[in-house]
C-alpha cells in the first residue's frame, strides 16, 4: 500500500513432505523436501498484477512488491477485478480437524517399513502376483496464511498421510496386468493397515487376469466408486464459473433448468467432517480469497441450483460467490472444489449389479475425452463384463462413449456406497444408453 497500490493482497504457505517408494522389497525413490514461498496481488484501480518469491528477506520481499507494482502500471484495466467487499471477509469458527501432528510420529525406518509391508502383503496374495511397481508411504505437513488490505487475516494448518500397492499378476500366456490401492487420511491414526491395502490391490490385479475385448453395443455402465468420481469432475468443470462466462460448457444458460435425473443431487461442502471426526480433503475454514467456506448444493433433484464461482466470475455473471476461490502463490484466484460428490442412493453395489443381464462394471478410466462445450464424452476403459447380474471376466482394450447431457438424465441406479478417498467423491453409479466400443 505504501508503494502506491490501492488494494493488495499476500499469501505465505510453508510445507514439508515424505515420500517412500519401494520395489521388490529395495527402496527405490525416498525423498524429504520443504518449502516456503509468498504471493503477493496489488491493484491499481481496475490493473491488476501478481508475483511470488521464495525469497523471505526484506529485500526479496521489497524486488517482489516492485515487480508486483509495475506489472500492475502496464496491464489492462479490467471492470470487474478487485478484491470483495469488506462485509464479505471471514473464516469458519469451527476446528475443522485438518491437522494432526501424527503423521511423523513413524520414523524414517518405520515409514519405509510401511511401504515394504504393503508390497509384500501384495506379492504374497498370490503366486501370479510376480513383479511390482512397488509400495509407498506418504506424509505432509503445510501451513497457508492469507491477508489483505480490507482487514483480512486468516490461516490455518493441514496434514496427509498415505499407503498404497501397485502389484503385477501374470496369467498362463504370460501376460501382465497391473492395478493397486491406496489409503489416505489427515491423521496416521486414520490410515488403513499396509496389509489391507496390499491385499485389496492385489484382489484387484488378479481380477483383471485373462481380460479380453468386447464387440460393440449398447449396453448399461455401472461405474465403480473410484471412477464415478470423474463424472463428478466434469460436472464441476461444465459449472464452474469461468466456462460459464466464457459460453465454454453445456450448462450455461441452464440455472435452475433440470438437467439430471431426479434421483442427482451433488453438492461441494468446504466444511464437512469425515466420519472419523477429521476434516474432509477439500475443507478449509476460508476460500482463496478470504471467504468463509460453506455448503453449496450445485444439483438437487436434478435441477441445476447453482454454478461455482469466486468474486471474479460472480462479477462477470451478475450473481455472488460461492466461496470456490483457490489460489497458489502466483497468478490469479481460480475457481476450485472443496468436498464435491454425488449424494448417496439406497442400493448396495449388489443390487445395482444384479439388475444389470449384460452390461459393462468399469474400474479405471484412460484418456481426457470429455469435451464440457458440447458434452461429448469418450474415454478408454477396462473393468469387468456383467452377465446375468453377475461379475464374469474382465475387459479391457475398449471405449465407452456417450454425451454428458444424456448421460445425466439415464443415471437409473446411484449406490449408497460413498466413501471419501479423495476431496471429489460418488457412490457407484449405473448409467443407461452409452456405448462401449470394442472389437
């Protein structure tokens, strides 16, 4: 402000993280690394600029303020920049559990220890478990502070911790296929056995053994959990403030239209607490901009009642944030989630299955053949065929394709199996009229 700017705004985030990957039982990558940085926004008016240093001295910080202010001199001016009004500033009150001290409680051995526990957990499932991409432990610890000239001043703390398996099975012809699992958590406490996750990534590597190719047809596709997520992301993306004012995505226009089955309801809650009383993935007590964070109900119903916005797009659109700010050091605000998914049906995954006489399970998805303008969606994928409501062989070497428009409106089953892996989350979904295309 001194330097002449009429608004600024700074960001401080420091951090560290471990991580551990080992191969056959050998440590094959470990590293430990830390950071520090400052980002700093100054406006001039309606000029806007920003720059980032990791250089903390006083005159790192004094070279960041200039460069800041004469980038501000030279750019655009801009209607709708600047930071939201006074009244609009705060954070939630509530611990939202996103740091715990725990997650280096291990020493370095015993993180080692993990990874080679949850590899060997997975050779030792079966003797086609042969090879592996190996096991892994990851910890994390990070801090962000966010001010600004309006009064604003907030900050909060965050950790991970995580374990996973990537073994490989090889069938009678030689040949391999791969899969894995994972757990992550805020807190040590909370992280599934290296066992478990070993022996679930090998459940799930032995099943893709002896997959095939499928001729094309029409048939159902029931999206395991971990997919399912994705279509959660392209959703976001087609409502995201940013292509709705550029005209990029699908869903403009269509604010307050019915857009999904009636059973679709997707929600992004920056405040939820996960069943084990630690703060979800996506939680955090402000947005990206000094916005209390909140619960927004994107889809209810199946009607579309409400984009993601921060202060720039809501400006853009005539309408007000929804606290979806998120920002890194440099650059400006962008438009992020917080917890986003798909509210729980009242099937099992049996039951959803069970209904199906042919159709394709997916597991895992390949490719970024989603187009948010125009809803087109094609992406490779492999899984399992489903006979008669039963899981058969598995599949691979197909492409599943449709149109996210209908794909929306022919959701006929959504499970009640949600599980927050991830900050993006969905039960597992069954999806009618697609195409899988094969031999």
């Amino acid at each position: 402000m001194k330097a002449g700017a009429t608004d600024a705004e700074a960001v401080v985030r420091e951090g560290d993280e471990f991580s551990v990957n080992v191969r056959m039982g050998e440590v094959e990558t470990l590293k430990e690394s830390g950071s520090r940085g400052l980002g700093l926004r100054v406006f001039l008016g309606k000029r806007s600029a920003s720059a980032s240093t990791s250089d903390l001295t006083a005159d790192g910080i004094r070279q960041l303020v200039e460069g800041a202010m004469a980038l501000a001199k030279v750019t655009e001016e801009d209607a709708f920049n600047g930071l939201p009004e006074t009244s609009e500033f705060g954070s939630i009150p509530d611990d939202l559990h996103l740091y715990y001290d725990d997650v280096y409680s291990l020493s370095g051995s015993e993180r080692i220890e993990w990874a080679r526990r949850a590899e060997a957990a997975a050779l030792a499932a079966d003797p086609r478990i042969t090879n592996s991409d190996g096991g892994s432990f990851d910890a994390a610890t990070g801090r962000k502070v966010l001010a600004n000239s309006r009064g604003f001043l907030g900050s909060y703390r965050t950790s991970y911790a995580g374990v996973s398996a990537a073994p490989l099975a090889m069938d009678a012809d030689g040949k391999m296929q791969r899969d894995g699992w994972w757990s992550s958590a805020r807190s040590f406490a909370f992280l599934e056995s290296p066992e478990s996750v070993g022996a679930e990534a090998a459940r799930r590597t032995l099943r893709r053994l002896g997959a095939r190719r499928m001729p094309t047809q029409r048939v159902p596709i029931v999206f395991a959990p971990e997919v399912a997520r994705t279509l959660v992301g392209s959703v976001f993306e087609a409502a995201s403030g940013d292509s709705i004012w550029r005209s990029a995505s699908f869903l403009a226009g269509k604010l307050g239209e019915t857009i999904a089955t009636s059973a679709l309801t997707i929600i992004d809650d920056n405040t939820m607490l996960l069943p084990t009383g630690a703060g979800g993935f996506g939680s955090t007590p402000f947005d990206g901009e000094g916005l209390p964070s909140r619960r927004t109900i994107v889809v209810e119903n199946g009607m579309l009642r409400s984009y993601l916005l921060n202060t720039y797009a809501a400006r853009k659109l005539g309408l007000k944030s929804t606290h979806n700010a998120s920002r890194g050091l440099a650059g400006t605000p962008g438009i992020g989630a917080g917890n986003l998914y798909i509210q729980s049906g009242t099937l099992t995954q049996e039951q959803i299955l069970a209904d199906v006489q042919a159709g394709f399970y997916v597991t895992s998805l390949m490719g970024f053949g989603v187009n948010v303008v125009t809803g087109d969606y094609s992406r490779g994928a492999t899984g399992l065929w489903i006979e008669n409501g039963q899981l058969t062989h598995a599949v691979e070497e197909v492409t599943i394709a449709g149109n996210l428009r209908e794909m929306l409106q022919n959701i006929t089953a959504i499970g009640n199996d949600l599980v927050f892996r991830g900050s993006v989350a969905s039960p597992t979904l069954r999806i009618d009229g697609m195409t899988v295309a094969g031999a």
